[in-house]
C-alpha cells in the first residue's frame, strides 16, 4: 500500500542549498583508463551495491566506480 503524499501552503522552515555537484549524463559515457586493485569491503555494502544494480541493470563494480571517482573528483578541486 502505497503512502499518500499531502501537500500543504505551510513554510518548510530552515532550507539550506546544496551545490550539485553530479556529473552530466553526457560526461558519463566516455570511458577512463581503468588500474585493477583488489579492495576488501563487508558484506552489507556489497548486498547494498548489488540491490541497486538488480534495479537498473548494470554490474556493481561499474557503481562503486562511478560512486569513488565522483567523491575524488568532488573533493580534488
């Protein structure tokens, strides 16, 4: 059962802006220069990483890729 959403005309209270700081889909596609290391992680981030990709179809080492390089990225400016 699904949990109906209600909307209201009352103020929200404190709202900070986040900078966006995601890549473009476009910026996505075009493939890096890839190094193989071998990395140890727990169980319950691999079975998280692994439910996302049954979702939307992908592999879950793509998914900690993109997730690591866009964290280094963010961070290395």
């Amino acid at each position: 059962m699904k949990k109906q959403i209600k909307y209201s005309n009352e103020e929200i209270g404190k709202v900070e802006v986040v900078k966006d700081f995601l890549p473009k889909p476009e910026d996505l596609v075009f493939k890096e220069d890839t190094i193989k290391v071998t990395l140890n992680l727990s169980k319950s981030s691999i079975g998280f990483f692994k439910k996302i990709v049954q979702k939307h179809g992908s592999q879950y080492q793509k998914v900690i890729r993109n997730l690591l390089d866009r964290y280094t990225s963010h961070y290395s400016q």
